[in-house]
C-alpha cells in the first residue's frame, strides 16, 4: 500500500498540496490524530483502499503541530516500522521562509495554529520549526513555496510523486544601491563591466533596449561572464534539483540595476529556457 505524509509548516501550502492529491486519486485524510496513524495505516492496507467501489492510488494523510509534541517526535519511529511492515511510507515536506509566512498568515487574516498566550506570530513559527524539524530531516520530497502560486505548487506535488522534482528558477535582476535581495540562493555582482551609465546617449536606456545591448555585446567581459555564469547555473542546478529543491532563486547586481544585470539576467533567461528548465524573470529596478 502507498501511503504520503503530508507535512510541513503552517502556511507553506499542505491543503493545496492534499486537494492536488485528492483530484489524481488518493484518499485523504487532513489533521489525522499521530495515535489513530497505525490503525489506519494498518486498516487501509487489508482493504486495498477500496473505497465506493473503486480502487485508490493510496492514502494522504496530513499531519501539522497541531499533534501533541511527543507524538511529532516518535513520528519517524513509527514510519520506520509501517515501512518494514510492508507499507510504502513516503514524506512530503512543505516549507517557505519565516517572511512569507508572515506574510500569508496576514494576508488571510488566519490563526496559526501555535499563536495563542504569550507567542507571537513570529515566535509561534520558529517554535513550530522546531517541532517539524525531525519529519522535515527524513522527508523524501521537500518543496519550498516561498516563491510558488497555488497553480506551480500542484505541478511540484504531482512531479515530486514521479520522481521528476524539477527546481523553478527566479532569476532577478537588481542594484546594489537599492540595496540587496533577500532569501536569494545565489547572487553576482556584475559592476566590474563596462558601465553604459557614463554614455550620455544609453544613461535613459535598460538592457532591454537595442542600442545598450549592441554596447555590451562588443565587450569581451561581459561575453565572458556570461558564458561564465551559464557554465555555472549548467553544472550546479541539476545538483539542486537532486537534492530535492524545487525553487532557485538568483539575483544578478549591478549599481543601478537597470543595464548591465538586466541584459545579463534576460542572456541567462533565454538560455535556461532552452534547456528545459521553468524560469521566472523579475527585474526588481525597472517599471
């Protein structure tokens, strides 16, 4: 028998990701008290899911800190024991930054689960971290949503049970005067090429614009970065996605944010894209 754990943080998408599990046909059960889990686990596999008449691809069971803590803490024990009971076991992780949540939890004015006393929304996360961590350290299938819409999180649930995880790439574009972005995975700082800023005619202008491309398409440091940077992103994303991430994030610096990083970050889009791989494009400095 097949079953998922569904787990994770408060707001990181677990009800999306049990919906997306439901319409490709999994039974699922959301906020399963951790002591019913062996009998169900149990009962499911005798019946072979047959539920109406028809038969399942498995069970999704969602799991939160709403569970008691030492429950949480034995939970990967007994996983360990529902597998060498013959039972597929497998974990889905979701997670994002402690910012986005801040964020979601405001925005759809719901209650986290552990607020409540003396907590702060803040500290009821970084406290609901450390109850996960033990279920977050033995997941198969981890999946941050810090950057995904509801729509991209479905495709990552349904692609992480194929074993073809796939990373989103944001590629983002700044100036290091506005200052830095933050929750970024890997950031270069191109102001060591030639600058179209002190060119009266291109200053106006962005990297998306044809004469500032033709100026730094004459350079040979910025052809060499270039193919620099798609060498690296070619060899290290992959590894990424081995690892199991589902987002990327990379932000490439210039002082103004609006010619070098620009041309070079829609150069480092295009070629991505060729390769397969979903990329998001974001220039923080332009309209």
């Amino acid at each position: 028998m097949h079953l998922l754990i569904v787990s994770g943080l408060s707001g990181a998408g677990k009800s999306v990701a049990l919906r997306t599990l439901e319409d490709i046909g999994y039974y699922c059960i959301d906020n399963l008290p951790l002591f019913l889990l062996r009998e169900l686990a149990l009962g499911l596999q005798r019946t072979r899911l047959g539920v109406a008449g028809e038969t399942r691809n498995g069970a999704a069971v969602g799991i939160d800190a709403r569970n008691q803590p030492e429950f949480l803490a034995d939970l990967p024990r007994l996983i360990e024991e529902l597998r060498n009971q013959g039972i597929d076991c497998r974990v889905i992780f979701l997670h994002a930054d402690t910012h986005t949540l801040i964020r979601r939890f405001s925005e759809t004015r719901r209650k986290h689960p552990l607020t409540g006393g003396e907590l702060s929304l803040a500290e009821a996360i970084a406290q609901e971290c450390d109850l996960m961590e033990p279920l977050g350290r033995i997941a198969e299938i981890r999946l941050d949503t810090t950057h995904t819409n509801v729509h991209e999180l479905r495709d990552l649930v349904r692609e992480g049970l194929a074993g073809t995880v796939q990373a989103s790439v944001l590629l983002q574009s700044f100036g290091f005067k506005n200052g830095v972005p933050e929750a970024v995975d890997f950031l270069f700082d191109v102001r060591c090429l030639p600058n179209p800023h002190w060119q009266e005619e291109l200053r106006p202008l962005t990297g998306r614009d044809a004469p500032v491309i033709a100026f730094l398409e004459r350079s040979p440091e910025v052809a060499q970065m270039s193919a620099d940077l798609r060498q690296f992103l070619d060899r290290w994303i992959p590894r990424f996605e081995t690892d199991g991430r589902s987002y990327l994030t990379i932000a490439v610096g210039c002082t103004g944010g609006r010619h070098r990083s620009v041309y070079l970050v829609d150069a480092l889009a295009r070629h991505l894209d060729a390769k397969g791989h979903r990329v998001l494009l974001r220039h923080r400095e332009l309209p």
